[in-house]
C-alpha cells in the first residue's frame, strides 16, 4: 500500500538496515515551489447540488476508513462505517433501503469490494458505489467496476476529492419512479 501511495506520487523509498540495529525507510517526494490551497470539502461546486444521503464505508485500513468517515460527516453524510466484508452485510440489512451509496475498498480480506458490492445490490438494486484502490494495476484490471451507479476513486486522495466524487455520483441519480400500491 505505502509503495503504491509513494509510487503514484513520483517519490522513492529507500530502505538501511543493519543486524541488532534496526531499520529505516525513508520516504522521498517530489519538491514543488507551488502552494497548493486544499478546497473546503464542505463547499458545494456550482454545478452539483448535495443530495442528503445515507452511506455505508468499507475500508479495512482504519486510517483510511476514519479519513472517509470524518469528511463524508463534516459534508453533511449520514455514515456507516465497517472494517470488512462481513460486518458490511451485517450494518447493511437491517437498513438496506436507507442506504443510497456504498464507498468500499476494493482489496479487503475475505469478501473484496466487487463481491460486497454485488451481494449488497441484490437487497437494494438502487444502491450507487465508489470503489475505492491504491493498486494502480487495479484501476486497469477492473474495467467492469465503472458503469452505471458506479466510480472509482484512485488512493491516495483529499478529502475535498472524495466528497466531490460522492457529491457528483449522487447528483446523478435519477429518482426512481414510485410504483402505486
């Protein structure tokens, strides 16, 4: 993961080692002389309305998780959050239908994101879905992962990149028509 993170950003890593000593890595970035002002994630852009929306977060990374988590509720989300496949299904089926979206990571142990993502549609075919990877083979060996109601979200990103994308998948639902009873 820390390798795919460095290597997506143009940096290096380099690693001593000595016996009875210990190790170092040390992480190495490109430098730029141009300051780079982080967007508010809260702010809405011109063209995409927030949608108020409950969503379920599948990471087994806890940093990774508690990032999504912190700025999907600072923006307004209703969240849910699991560490795996399995206590996704569980937080999912008492409330299936309340959930719009699912932002999940696509390697996790056990079930991975294509499969929850899978298994969750069938309670609730409406449901949209962000995958989530920091494994740039991935994005290309996943072609079937973007269609309709889904993204794909390339780690590492900002918080503003990862409301935006919800935001924007959100936005682009179309509301189903109600069938009379």
């Amino acid at each position: 993961m820390v390798y795919g993170i460095v290597s997506q950003s143009g940096g290096r890593i380099e690693v001593e080692s000595e016996p009875g000593q210990g190790t170092t890595f040390a992480l190495y970035f490109p430098a730029t002389d141009d300051a780079v002002a982080e967007p508010d994630p809260v702010a809405r852009r011109g063209d995409v309305q927030r949608v108020p929306a409950r969503v379920l977060v599948v990471e087994d990374q806890p940093e990774v998780r508690q990032l999504a988590v912190t700025a999907l509720r600072r923006a307004g989300y209703d969240v849910a959050e699991a560490t795996d496949g399995d206590e996704a299904l569980a937080r999912f089926a008492p409330r299936a239908r309340d959930f719009a979206l699912l932002l999940t990571d696509v390697v996790m142990p056990g079930l991975n994101g294509q499969e929850l993502a899978t298994q969750l549609r069938g309670a609730n075919p409406a449901l949209l879905v962000v995958f989530m990877s920091g494994y740039e083979h991935q994005i290309l060996g996943h072609e079937e992962l973007a269609g309709p109601g889904a993204a794909f979200l390339a780690k590492p990103f900002t918080p503003a990149t990862l409301v935006r994308q919800i935001d924007e998948l959100l936005s682009s639902r179309r509301p189903a028509p109600h069938a009379m009873t």
